[in-house]
C-alpha cells in the first residue's frame, strides 16, 4: 500500500527571545525556568505534536501549550492560524533555535497525513514514533525512548480502523480521542505490550491505515 503524504504548511514560526513572565504563566510555563519562547502555527495539527515531540529530543526545551483549533484548518480564524498553534519554552534562545530546527525538520520530512482516497477528501495518519520524547511520553503516560503509534482519520474510519489496528499485533491503547475532537476527527495512541517492539507498532499502524482505506472505498458495507 502506497499512500501520496501531504507534507503540512508550517504557517508562522516566532520567536521571543525575554518573554514577558505572565506571557509565560499564561501558557502554562514556569518563569523561573523558562525565559524565551518559540511559537509555531502549522495546518496539520497531529504532526505538529510528533514535531514537537521531536524538539524535545534536540534541545533542552519544553512544550508548555499545544492545541488543536475548533474545525480545523479548512475553518481557520486567519491566514496564519491554521490547525494548532505550540508553543515551547526554555532557559535560552539559543535552546529554542535548536529546537525549532528539529520541529520544523520533523514536519518536511517525517510527520504527515496521507491521501487515503486518492482525492484528499479522507485522510489518514498512521504515524509510528521509534522513540518519544519528554512531551508525548508525558502525555501517554510511558516512558522516554518508548515506541508508539499514533493513529487518526476521520470518524467512521477511525473507529473501524482502530479495531484492526487492535486486532493486528500485540499492542495496547493508552490514550483515544473519540470523535469528535476539536477538528473532527478521531485518535488514538498504542504501544507496544512487549517492551521495546517496534515491529508491533508498525503492523497497527499499517492495519489502521489499510482499513481507513477500505472504509473510503467502501462506506456501506
């Protein structure tokens, strides 16, 4: 199965090298930890939580806000919100730079929804991470180095993927965004039950992802 990736649009990246301290605790950082900030606004929002994810493993950086926004970027509020915006912090700009390298290299070249129709009217992203960074594995409640597949498409195609995905290999669920989300999708997150085995989460993501297509070639079944 080959699937054509749609390689998202970073829309704006900013940075603030001596943020304001409430502008800092607004987001959630801790200002006698974090004193430069690094924003980016992308129109794909689940990789830019795997590219965010990746920052951490390049630099000595935070992630202290990252949200989807309602609807998705098809419904955006302006020209540069897109779907997401993040927001890392650090002791440093030095630090920030490194890591908005590493996020924005993750996002040309690693994390993206595919064309699971062949017309991008459903879309998929059966995206499998070798090794979590500090921000994900938080979130999933696993351990840093963990392998983990992060798994979405819209609704139906979701739920029916996410069962095959279950089926496939010896995984297990940590985390699922029923439908809807902000963006009206659904999502899940499984690793490994054996630790440490990759090829497990590899084989639910191709599960997932050859049932969403399925579903789209067939809706009524």
């Amino acid at each position: 199965m080959i699937l054509e990736p749609i390689v998202p649009t970073v829309l704006s990246v900013r940075r603030l090298p001596h943020a304001d301290p409430a502008m800092v605790r607004a987001y959630g950082g801790d200002p006698k930890r974090h004193v430069s900030l690094g924003l980016i606004t992308c129109d794909q929002d689940d990789p830019t939580y795997v590219a965010l994810d990746e920052a951490t493993k390049h630099a000595p950086v935070d992630v202290i806000f990252a949200k989807s926004f309602y609807a998705g970027s098809a419904h955006a509020s302006g020209r540069l919100s897109g779907e997401i915006l993040g927001v890392l912090a650090a002791a440093d700009p030095e630090s920030i730079e490194q890591a908005l390298d590493a996020l924005v290299r993750c996002l040309e070249h690693d994390a993206c929804f595919y064309d699971a129709d062949g017309k991008r009217t459903v879309t998929v992203f059966p995206h499998v991470i070798t090794s979590l960074g500090e921000y994900l594995s938080r979130e999933a409640g696993l351990q840093p180095g963990d392998p983990m597949a992060y798994l979405v498409a819209p609704p139906m195609e979701a739920s029916i993927g996410l069962d095959a995905a279950l089926k496939a290999a010896a995984v297990r669920m940590v985390k699922v965004m029923t439908p809807p989300t902000e963006t009206n999708f659904a999502a899940a997150w499984l690793t490994c039950i054996e630790p440490g085995d990759l090829s497990a989460c590899e084989a639910a993501a191709m599960a997932f992802a050859e049932a969403v297509v399925e579903v789209s070639n067939a809706p009524k079944r």
